[in-house]
C-alpha cells in the first residue's frame, strides 16, 4: 500500500499526515494542547478529547492540502488504537472509522508505542531491523527488542513512574509549571548537577524505577525550605542556582538510569542498530549522553525534535508496515505492546 493516512489523538496532541510506502512524510499537521491545559498543570482528558474532535476535521483538510491528495489517493487509513487516554482514543478512533466508510478504505489500528519505533525509521529511510529500541515518554519508558517488523519483545519496563512523568513531578515540585520536561530541561542546562547531588535509581536487571528519586527531590526541597521554590534567598546561596542545580542533579540521575540499562541491553543484544525515541528523547542531555554511551558499538537514530513528541507520521509508518507483516506478534501484552 502505497499512501497511508495517520491520526494520532492518544493524549494532548492531535495529528493527522500522510505517508508514503511506509518512509516519507508529504504531510504531517500536529496541534498542541499545551494552552488548553496550562492552567490545570496537567492533561484534562474531558477537555482533551472534545479538543481533538473539534480539531480533527480542519486538520485533516490540512493535511490532505499540504500532500497535494485527496481521498481516493489512500490506500490505508491509520490510527492510534492505544495506549493513551480513553476518551482521546475512542476519538481518534472513531474518525478513522468513519472515513474509512465513507472512502471505503482499509483501516488498521496501531500501537502508539510502536509508533515512537518508525518515528525514527521516517527520520532515516535506511534504518532496518533487527534494533534495540529504548522508548522514553510522559506514560512509558521501555526497553525493546525488534528483530523484524511487526515482532516487538519486551526487555525492561520502569516499575512505577515513567521517565517523563518524573520529569513532570520534579518540575512542579521546583515551581516551573506545565509541561515540565521542556522547562526542567531549559533550566538544567544553567545547572551544575555535582552541587546538589541526588541518588542514581538502580534495580536488577533492566528494570527501571523513578519513585524513590522523586522522593529524594522533594525531602531536598524540604531541608531547604520554601526559599528556593519562591525565590527567596537561603542563607547558603543563591535561590535560583540552587533550583537550577537541583534541575540539572534530577535530569542527571534520570539519564543516567535509562543508559545505564540501555547499555547493559545492548551488552547482552548486540544488534546493529540502536533507536532512542519518544517525548523524552527532546531532552538534550539524554540526546548528548545517548551517543555517547552506544559510540561505535552501533548506529544511534534519534528523531528529529518534531518526530519525537506525538505524530500522526509516525502512526502511519507503523500502520503501512503493520499491514504487511503476516502473523505479528506482540510479546508481554499486559503492557498494552
């Protein structure tokens, strides 16, 4: 199938693209409810997932505008069937039903975390199975192997909090609002992580776990009292590079937790071709300390920053290739693979 249309209403953005054979975008229109949500500190399903039905037929023209195509070009409607929130899913889904009625369509639903995998095969054509993919989002953080396409086994998973969901806590705790990654990421980069050292998350094996990190922030913030979330100034130094260094101490075990499997995987799998993806792969130490730790035992892909976070592209590169593998098969179901 050559033309395949993606949506992607999983969480707080909704997508729509279009892409051909499985590797190159003609088009991929993504709105972000971050305004929508600001005020809340967080992701409001109700309200998000009226936004993406209200959202979606305009995005769609676009979509189809920016291709230069029109319905009868599409030999494959695409859609994010899960994981994510229920009520921004049965949208999606929904939409994909309906045009695939109307179009008379073939359409498929995906795994949004088989999604982040192809994200990166859109951003290099050439990349193949086998790899080892380690997915970093606001709801997971994975370790997965992908022998072929269509095989996915799981190989590590975190025990409680994902990584961006760490990232997210941390960032209210310090007073930096909502979306947190991309502020705690900012404010790390003034931050020196040796003056305000916070424990590295270590469990057996390659599982990962981020509670007991959380907490280790958060008794720090109360030895410090309320000076450094509202700036005043502690008697052992300056309120806002303090909250930096903090920012910069947290990012830094988090990192550090997710390579450490990730090289540890790679040791015991030794494919050829590694992929770090997801929301969490945006942030700039992880990107620097990615490359770094994989060096020439194999070839590192990250997306692009717009690849990264959620698309509708990446949905429909996973759904072309999904529709051509006979007898896919999903290791560790319970984790919704």
């Amino acid at each position: 199938m050559g033309l395949t249309l993606g949506i992607e209403t999983s969480c707080d953005e909704t997508s729509v693209a279009l892409v051909e054979d499985g590797r190159r975008i003609l088009s991929n229109v993504v709105h972000s409810q971050v305004d929508l949500h600001k005020g809340f500190g967080g992701v409001v399903p109700e309200l998000a997932a009226r936004d993406h039905l209200e959202r979606l037929p305009q995005l769609l023209d676009l979509a189809l505008e920016g291709a230069g195509a029109k319905p009868t070009d599409i030999d494959l409607i695409a859609v994010t069937r899960g994981p994510g929130l229920a009520g921004c899913l049965l949208v999606g889904v929904g939409v994909g039903e309906g045009l695939a009625a109307a179009w008379s369509t073939p359409l498929t639903g995906v795994n949004h975390l088989w999604g982040h995998i192809y994200a990166a095969m859109l951003a290099r054509p050439g990349l193949e199975p086998p790899l080892l993919g380690l997915v970093v989002s606001g709801a997971h953080s994975d370790l997965v192997r992908m022998p072929e396409h269509g095989r996915f086994e799981v190989i590590g998973r975190t025990r409680d909090d994902a990584a961006g969901e760490a990232f997210d806590k941390a960032a209210r705790m310090l007073g930096l609002g909502y979306p947190g990654g991309p502020a705690l990421d900012q404010l790390a980069r003034t931050g020196d992580a040796r003056r305000q050292p916070l424990p590295q998350p270590s469990l057996p094996g390659l599982e990962y776990s981020f509670s007991g990190l959380k907490t280790a922030l958060l008794y720090r913030l109360r030895d410090l009292g309320d000076t450094v979330t509202e700036q005043r100034h502690p008697p052992d130094g300056d309120s806002s590079q303090i909250k930096a260094d903090l920012a910069a101490s947290f990012e830094h075990s988090v990192v550090e937790s997710l390579l450490e499997k990730l090289d540890a995987a790679l040791e015991a799998h030794p494919y050829p071709e590694v992929v770090v993806s997801g929301g969490v792969a945006a942030n700039t130490l992880l990107r620097k300390r990615a490359a770094e730790v994989v060096g020439d035992r194999a070839r590192l892909t990250m997306p692009p920053l717009e690849l990264c976070t959620d698309n509708a592209a990446m949905i429909a590169a996973a759904g072309h290739y999904s529709t051509s593998v006979v007898g896919a098969v999903v290791v560790d179901p319970s984790l919704g693979w």
